[in-house]
C-alpha cells in the first residue's frame, strides 16, 4: 500500500501515477531568481562549444553532486531511480530522473528530499542557521507576529510548529517576517513534464546539455531572441518570441492550405494544386523581402513551414498556446530565431474572437481557424508593433 506523499507540491499531470515507474524533467526555480548556482564563463562563439558556457558557483557543485547522489540516498529507502543529466544554470536547475520500478514514495518526496538537502548546505555555506526542521516558535518575537503564527505553534507540543508544516500561504507570510535567510533555496513547487516514450526521454536529456548555449545565445543575439509578453499588433495583443523586425518586410504572404483537396478528397499536400502554390510562394521568397505567415496546422501549410525553417526562409508562425514569462521554444524553432528568420506570435483572448459556424470559440477547430484570420491581419499589417510589456 502506497502511502500518501508529505510535499506540498501540486503535481502538473494529476491523473499520473508519481509512484510507478517513469522518466521526468524536472525543473526547480533558485528562489528569488537569485543568481547562485553558476555564471557564464564567457562570451561569444567559442563558449557556445559545449561544456565551456557555465561555471558553477562552490552551491552549485554542491547542488550538481546532490543531484547525483540521489539513487544512492534513495536506496536506503527501498527506491530505486536513475539520473540521466542535470544542469545548474544561474538561477535554475534541470534535472533528468528515472524510476525503475514502482515506489513507496512519491516523485514529489523524493525532489522535496533533495531540495531540503540542498537548503541545509547552502545555509551551511553561509553561516546561516539551519531552516530545515526549525520549530516557528523560535521566530515568536516582537508585537508583529501574526495571530495565526502564535496560535500554530501553541497549538502543538513544547518546540512548536515545523516551517513543513505551513500552507503556501503561511509560508510566504512567515519568510517576509522572518527574513530570507530562512527561506529555502528553491521555490516551493517545482515543474516536472512526464516523459512520453524513448524519442522524447532522448529529446529531454538533449535539452538539459543544450540549456546553457540556449541562454548564451539569447544573451548574444538579443534582438532576434526577443521574448515580449504583449505586443500590440494593430488591434490586437500578442506573446511574441523571436525577430519581431519581420513584421516590418514589404511583403507577407499568408500559406493556408485545405487538409483535403475539396473536389478528390485527397491529402491537399499531396496534389498538384498545392505543388503549384509551393513553387509561388517558394519564388516570392527567392525573389527578396517576403516573409510566409501561418499557424502550420494542416498537413500543407506544416509541410511549407517546416522548410522555412530547413532553408533559413523568413516565417511568421502563429500558435495558439500562449507565450509566458519563462517561455521558450523547442529546438527546431529555437535554432531558427537564432538566425533570425522566425517570429512566434501568440495571441492573447483568441477565444474571444467568436465561434466559426456553430463550433464554439474555444475549440480547436475555431480557434486554428481564428489563427487564420489572424495571419490574414497579420499580412496587411504595415505599421510597427508596439511593446507594451
């Protein structure tokens, strides 16, 4: 029988079994965005090479050997995991962890081990008084601790209260009384993304390697590796990610395409009508200053957005998930903002653009439909996009 987990972590896929075997990415944020983990050693193209972007601060090193040590720690406890990788960026940590066979702890147990062990030697590291395990009643000084805090402690034996013990809320109450010095060294929760099969358990551990030229390359090419959470484009607002100098070219030129050709019914990608429509816009794009436009849903339009980006072709991809703070996009298209030749708009309150026909707005079907309307937009567009944050 499984006992339940002690984290207070909220997982991301809830229906998951965090107990079984699996593969995850997991993804802790250094609370505050603090940058203590590591620095760039340099910059320019030869610290792309790998191994040579990163050096990791003394915490750091500390961190990247916890991490290491996990099957070992686990062991004692009946787990048995795997570490595939792991990276220390400045103010953040990507690890690769596998369970090989079905546990009495949970994921969440087990990261919330390694992050109090990380806590209690970066304190270590500073002097600072342990947080892990402190009782609150230690912190029930002066007239400005809250009711609730006093009751907390009270209400349990002689030392008080664990800080484990709070809500999220508590807790954020109590390190703004108490200092940081008593805050841990992650972020309360933490992101994990559940591997699908052997390709993408592949594609997670290249990430981690990949992540430290990633943020080198944002940092040298910052205006084509431009992430902007709202962008004004006419009359509307975007996540924008990449080169937004494209929106500026004297011609766009919007590819939809029909999944089936609407007299054969076959696959439109596969007949003559879309052969001749690629070899238009193929030559627009040869002949100079016009950029291809299109969410990429169907068959044909992914077909001639997957070549810009092959060839280096100016592309305007629209999608409809939106573009957050930590945003970024995966490696294929990462590789094409770095050359320049890609801009990523998301629009905001896509729903609110209405229903097509009798589907409602927010379906897929309207809404890669309403992404067409907005390449449309986006075409006739000849202004300057406005930066609003």
């Amino acid at each position: 029988m499984y006992r339940m987990t002690t984290s207070a972590y909220r997982p991301r896929n809830p229906g998951h079994d965090y107990y079984g075997r699996g593969t995850y990415l997991i993804t802790l944020v250094v609370s505050g965005r603090e940058q203590l983990l590591s620095s760039f050693s340099a910059m320019g193209i030869d610290a792309l090479k790998e191994g040579n972007a990163l050096t990791l601060t003394p915490l750091g090193e500390v961190v990247e050997q916890t991490w290491l040590r996990i099957p070992e720690a686990q062991v004692v406890h009946g787990n048995r995991v795997l570490i595939h990788a792991c990276v220390c960026m400045p103010d953040h940590f990507h690890g690769v962890i596998e369970v090989l066979e079905p546990m009495e702890w949970s994921l969440g147990d087990i990261i919330q081990a390694f992050k109090a062990v990380c806590t209690s030697q970066w304190q270590k590291q500073m002097g600072m008084e342990a947080s892990v395990n402190r009782p609150i009643s230690v912190d029930l000084k002066g007239d400005k601790v809250p009711g609730w805090l006093r009751e907390k402690a009270l209400r349990h034996d002689n030392e008080g209260a664990l800080i484990r013990s709070m809500s999220k809320k508590q807790r954020r109450e109590y390190y703004a009384l108490v200092g940081r010095n008593q805050r841990p060294l992650f972020d309360d929760n933490y992101d994990d993304t559940v591997c699908l099969d052997e390709r993408h358990r592949q594609a997670m551990i290249a990430y981690v390697h990949d992540n430290p030229r990633r943020a080198l390359l944002r940092k040298m090419l910052p205006d084509v590796m431009r992430r902007c959470l709202h962008v004004r484009i006419g009359n509307r607002s975007y996540g924008a990610f990449g080169n937004l100098f494209l929106l500026r070219w004297a011609r766009k030129i919007q590819v939809q395409c029909h999944r089936r050709h609407p007299v054969t019914d076959q696959p439109y990608e596969e007949t003559a009508d879309y052969a001749g429509e690629r070899q238009q816009w193929e030559r627009a794009i040869l002949e100079g200053c016009t950029v291809i436009v299109t969410p990429g849903i169907s068959g044909g339009e992914r077909l001639m957005k997957n070549e810009c980006m092959k060839q280096g072709f100016p592309l305007i991809h629209l999608q409809k998930e939106p573009i957050g703070t930590f945003w970024k996009p995966e490696r294929q298209r990462f590789e094409a903002c770095a050359n320049g030749s890609l801009l990523i708009l998301a629009p905001w309150d896509i729903d609110t653009m209405g229903r097509v026909g009798t589907v409602p707005a927010d379906s897929d079907y309207s809404r890669f439909h309403n992404l067409n309307t907005l390449a449309v937009e986006i075409c006739a567009f000849d202004g300057d996009a406005r930066i609003v944050g």
